[in-house]
C-alpha cells in the first residue's frame, strides 16, 4: 500500500514525509520485520526480511519480484549492499557466510560458511561492501568483532583489523560499512554508538559519536548514508534518523518514536536514490518510509 503525506518537518525535522511503501505480512509487497534494504542504480530497492525473502521494488514502492536465500532455520540475514559489478551482496549472518546474487535473484558466489576467527572464517556478518578496484571488506560480530578484507576473487585474504571492545579502532557489533567518494570506509559501531572511519588498509582516520538522544548523540546506529558534505545515520535506538557532518556534528533529524506515518520505530537501513529522496526501513513498523529533503 502506498500513502502519500503532508510536510512534517516542524520541531526542527528535516525533510517531509512523501510516500510510505509495504505493511505487515508475508505475500509478495508486505513485510515481515524487514531488517535490510539496498538500492542499485537504476532506485531498485531490494529488501530482505525475516522470512529470508528478498523482495524488489521500484523507487515509488511497486514490487518486481521475489527470490528467498538458501537457509533460514538458524536465523535470517541482516545486511545488503550492492557491489561494482551491480550484483546484490547479502550478508547471510548466522550461516557466517556472504551470499552474491545477479540482480535477478540469481545466486552467482558464496564467500564463506565456516564459523571461527581464522583468516576467511566468519562469525555473524553484518555487511560487505567492494571498494572501487573490486575488494571485499566484510564485517562480523560475536566471538571476534573485525573487519576482513579479501582480493576481488572473494577467496584470496588479504588483511584483517579491529578486535572487541571500546577503544580506538575497536568494535562491538560493526553493522554497517561505507565508502565515500576519496574510499574511505565508514563504520556504523553500533554498540559502541559511534561512527569509525579508516582507509582501505584499516588505519583509523576519524571517530566520532557517544550514546544520547540529543542532538549529535547516537543510540544503536545500524546504518548510513554518505551525501555531499554529510551523512545520514538510522539509529535503531533512538526511533530516528539523524543529519551530521562529516566530522561529526548533528544537524538534524527526522523521525520519533511511534506507529503511526511519520513515526519510526528501530529503523534498521536507509538508502537515497537518484532524486536524493530517503527511503527509511521502518522494521518494528513493517515498512519503508520515503522522507524527500
């Protein structure tokens, strides 16, 4: 079902609210507590969910088609991104494994799917993204918070970086990965509630970010988005999405805690599509919000 909606950046929000795409349940369109979302080129948005479907729609909410991943008994996966090649990469994260489709649902590569913390072995993946001469960099949790990074071929190891905990370079739950427009790699460190950044070696560049929900805080940052001269960063925590600079300085937001259209609640992804319109992964509520700036 799509809605269209008024202005609502009164209160300091940036942005309007213009569409909302999906409701709750599991046939073709609906959503059962999406919990990642990607878009190619052309503002193809591809969505998984907990029933390990992976659903995609046009930028103004039509649905094109549907393909499910291999396995979902152990649990489902939590993070998608789209690689040089245009090919869907999914973070498949309890079977410690990344998945690559063709953008048709076709399954091309698995890299991956043995647990451990051996170079090429995984714990639970969160996010894998390509830089631009076709490396993989891939980050995981649980026993062993880190980054790997691997050769285009997606099976020649090259290096590793981070370890658990709270200091400088150091993660706990790295959830999302990034690259800006000079490759560095930003890192939304969710439970640390802070944003990483490093260059393509793992040398850290910049942090920034401590729990809050005031302005420039964070609370559970699962995802961002890099725009000219800033970010934006879904918290999952604070029911909201949030503008900063690119050192660090909040500047606004959009979103609060509720059920209604407007409202967020533990928005997990973002992405922005060739218009520079938002679409925001509104998982408690089972849909994907547009918010034009």
């Amino acid at each position: 079902m799509v809605l269209a909606a008024g202005c609502t950046n009164k209160d300091g929000e940036l942005g309007r609210l213009d569409k909302v795409i999906g409701r709750h349940g599991i046939s073709d369109g609906r959503f059962q507590k999406p919990r990642a979302m990607t878009i190619d080129r052309h503002d193809r948005l591809y969505i998984c969910d907990m029933t390990a479907r992976i659903q995609v729609f046009d930028a103004e909410g039509n649905f094109l088609r549907v393909w499910q991943t291999p396995a979902q008994e152990a649990g489902r996966p939590t993070g998608l991104s789209i690689g040089i090649d245009g090919n869907v990469l999914v973070a498949d994260t309890h079977y410690y494994r990344v998945l690559v489709y063709s953008p048709q649902g076709k399954l091309l590569r698995i890299m991956g799917g043995a647990k451990g913390e051996t170079p090429g072995r995984f714990g639970l993946v969160t996010s894998a993204v390509q830089d631009r001469q076709g490396n993989y960099y891939i980050a995981e949790y649980g026993e062993c918070d880190r980054i790997q990074k691997f050769a285009p071929d997606g099976r020649t190891f090259l290096r590793q970086w981070g370890r658990h905990g709270e200091g400088p370079g150091e993660f706990s739950r790295p959830q999302k990965l990034a690259f800006d427009e000079q490759q560095r790699l930003w890192v939304c460190d969710a439970c640390n509630h802070r944003i990483q950044v490093f260059d393509r070696e793992g040398k850290l560049l910049s942090v920034w970010g401590r729990q809050g929900s005031g302005l420039g805080e964070l609370y559970y940052p699962y995802d961002l988005i890099l725009v000219p001269g800033g970010l934006w960063v879904a918290e999952f925590g604070n029911n909201r999405i949030q503008k900063f600079t690119r050192d660090g300085r909040g500047l606004g937001s959009w979103g609060s805690p509720g059920r209604e259209e407007g409202k967020l609640f533990n928005p997990w992804a973002l992405v922005r599509d060739s218009r520079s319109r938002i679409f925001v992964l509104d998982t408690g509520n089972h849909r994907v919000q547009r918010v034009t700036l």
